[in-house]
C-alpha cells in the first residue's frame, strides 16, 4: 500500500496533521520525504483580480474541460 500524508517535523518527529487511515498501531512503515515550498502559494498575487462571478465562471470552465479528457489517451 501507499499513501502521501502531510507531516510536520517537530522535536525530533514526524507528526501527522491528519488521522492516517488503513495502518495500524505500531506497523513498520518506510517513510520517503519530499520537502515542499513553505512558502505563501504563488497563486495568492492572484487573489481578489476576479470577480466571484468571473471565479465562478472559470471553475465552471475548468470542470467542463477536464471532463472531456480521455484518461486512456495518456498511457502507454
């Protein structure tokens, strides 16, 4: 099995910041970690430039477009 969970790393530990489902108490597990942007996300300069309707009007877009992607054109 295989999961990404969020972690923080504080006092020496990693601690979850959310419930871990499907594992149970102590089970040994093989932790690989990628250390991401701490920073603000770069989408944020973007907030408040649209409307709540120009937003709404967008995801909209965005939900009809991906439904038309065929999954199967990228495999090998």
């Amino acid at each position: 099995m295989t999961k990404t969970i969020h972690a923080i790393y504080k006092q020496g530990m990693l601690r979850p910041l959310e419930p871990i489902e499907g594992i149970k108490e102590n089970t040994e597990v093989e932790i690989t970690i990628s250390v991401g942007d701490v920073g603000p996300s770069h989408i944020l300069k973007f907030a408040g430039i649209l409307s709540d309707d120009e937003a709404n009007r967008m995801i909209l877009t965005v939900e009809e477009e991906f439904e038309r992607i065929d999954m199967n054109e990228w495999k090998d």
